[in-house]
C-alpha cells in the first residue's frame, strides 16, 4: 500500500512538472511541492521500516523543508 501511494505521488509530481514547463504555468509548482514533500514523506516512512534510519532522518528533514516552503 505504502509503494502504491509513492508511485502516484512521483506519477502526479512528474504531470505537474511537464505541465509546467510545457505551458510555462508558475502557478501549479504549489501542488507540485505538496506532492513532492508527501512523496519523501512516504519514502521516509518506508525506509524508516526497513530498518534504514540514517536515510529515513534524512528523508523526513527534506520533507519537512519543502512542505515548511509551501507555509511561506
């Protein structure tokens, strides 16, 4: 379920990001971001299972940084 949600996070971020640059619309890169921090969210979470902390630290930090630029 978990690998499920992260490939339709990663599928909805690469749409926005063609979108974007195809149509030169600045406006849309909001929801890309929010999809983007829950994509590493959920990377995080993964790896935080496997046993991986070091890499799921990391993960959630870049995480947080970029859902922490959507509240600018």
């Amino acid at each position: 379920m978990l690998k499920v949600m992260q490939i339709v996070c990663a599928i909805i971020v690469l749409c926005f990001s063609i979108y974007g640059l195809t149509t030169n619309n600045s406006s849309i890169h909001v929801y890309m971001f929010f999809f983007l921090g829950l994509m590493f969210l959920l990377l995080g979470i993964s790896e935080y299972m496997n046993k991986r902390k070091p890499i799921a630290v990391m993960l959630f930090l870049t995480s947080l940084f970029i859902l922490s630029y959507l509240l600018l």
